[in-house]
C-alpha cells in the first residue's frame, strides 16, 4: 500500500506545489483524495488518469476539487468513450459541481462520459477493490470529511480540513499513519478569523491522542517553513514526523 502526494498546499498552491491531492495505490487499486489546483499535471506524473478507480473528495473548498474540471476536459476529448472516473463527493457535493459546470461552460450536461459524480454517505464504507475508504465527517466551515483508507498492509487516516476535536481523534484512532492539515503551521499568518484548521501542534497532539505513529503533515499555507511546522509538531507528537511535498512516496 503506498501513498503518493501530488499536492500539498492549502488553498495558494506554494511554488512547485498543487493544492491537496493524495494517490492511494494498493495493488491495482488506485484511489484519488482531493483533486486540488494543479493537481491534474503532477498525477501523470505517476499514472494514466484511466487507472484511478475511484475520486474522493473532503469537502466543497476548491482547493479540494477544482481539477475535477481539468479531469472532465481531459476524459471528454482526450478519452472519449472510456469509462467515466467515478466520483464520491459530500453531501450536496453533486449538485454544486453541476451549478459551477453550468456557471463555466454551455456544454450541458457537462460530467457524463467522463466523471461519473455521486454523494456518499458519511460513515459507510466504500469498497474500492483492494481498498476500503470510509468518510469521517469533521468539524470546518463547511461540511468536511476526513477519509479512512484501509488496504492490504494498513490503514491511513486524512484528515482533510477541520478545526481541533474529538471527531478528528476518532478518526484518527488506531491507523498507521495520519495526514493530517496544518494549515496554520511553519510560521503562516494566524488570519483564519475563525478559526477552521489546526497548527501544526495539534496535528501533534492528535497523532499522540490516537496512537498513530506516523504523521505527514500537509495542507501548508504558500509561505510557511515546513522544516519548522515538523519541529513544531515534534513538540506534542514522539512519532515519525515528516513534510508532505509533490512526489513524496510513503509506503504503508
Ligand atoms: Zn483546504
Ligand atoms: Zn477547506
């Protein structure tokens, strides 16, 4: 089971970045979380697009979704007549991707034959072959769900964007490894008025409180330090802490 990031900014993406994106892959099963800005160039990188089995996306922020349309393009004129990506969003997540296709293009209807878009259900599992990824509703600005993947050799916790709470340690709970945001880590501006992320030391404290021993630490404002969001995280958490970076490759 291997983890690829492809994108690891929050909403800007910082220079050689996209915004949240991260490739599951266990066997040939490959899954998508998030499909941020930017994120379209940097998965060729590592696959086809025809080889993602399955999309899930956190919550309705653009940097979260955007290049579901880029993908729409691509499958629409580059790969027409392939199997449309199938795409699990929150709920409501289907119909306001249909608003913003109808707000940017005449070509209606926009998705089909290339995306296949659905909602899901926060809490049930969803078997993707090898893996089984499950949406974990946490506390943002809006709806969000943090996602758990479990394959062959492990399970992930994502926490996509929320604030500090128990839901975010509940999903957290037990898994190897937790990508968890720290959008106001690395010295970023504290102008989230209010609040809806965490530091990187709540990160911390959230892989201490659930006993992952493992946390890669994502979702970074444009201009934070990352070498200091991981000692700040080293401050609450004794386990293995690293950076998220496009390309970074971590096996479960
Ligand atoms: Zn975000
Ligand atoms: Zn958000």
């Amino acid at each position: 089971m291997q983890l690829t990031i492809l994108g690891s900014s929050a909403s800007q993406p910082a220079p050689g970045d996209a915004c949240s994106s991260y490739l599951v892959q266990d066997g040939d099963t490959a899954v998508l979380l998030d499909c941020g800005s930017g994120t379209l160039g940097r998965l060729q990188e590592h696959v086809d697009p025809s080889a993602i089995d399955a999309i899930f996306v956190s919550h309705m922020h653009p940097d979260h979704y955007i290049d579901l349309i880029a993908l729409r393009y691509g499958r629409r004129y580059g790969a027409a007549g392939a199997r449309e990506i199938p795409v699990h969003l929150p709920p409501g997540g289907s119909d306001k991707l249909q608003r913003v296709s109808e707000a940017i293009s005449s070509t209606q209807p926009f998705f089909p034959g290339a995306l296949q878009l659905t909602d899901y259900e926060p809490g049930q599992e969803y078997a993707i072959d090898g893996l089984c990824v499950r949406p974990h509703e946490v506390v943002h600005g809006i709806r969000s769900f943090g996602m758990r993947v479990s394959g062959s050799s492990g399970t992930i916790a994502y926490s996509s964007d929320t604030v500090m709470c128990d839901e975010l340690i509940e999903l957290a709970r037990g898994a190897d490894l937790l990508l968890a945001e720290n959008t106001l880590g690395g010295g970023a501006p504290s102008h989230h008025d209010p609040v809806t992320h965490i530091s990187a030391e709540q990160a911390g404290v959230v892989a201490t409180q659930a006993g992952v021993p493992r946390l890669v630490l994502t979702h970074f404002w444009y201009t934070a330090d990352r070498d200091l969001a991981c000692r700040e995280a080293a401050s609450t958490f004794r386990g293995h802490v690293v950076a998220a970076r496009p390309g970074l490759k971590i096996s479960i």
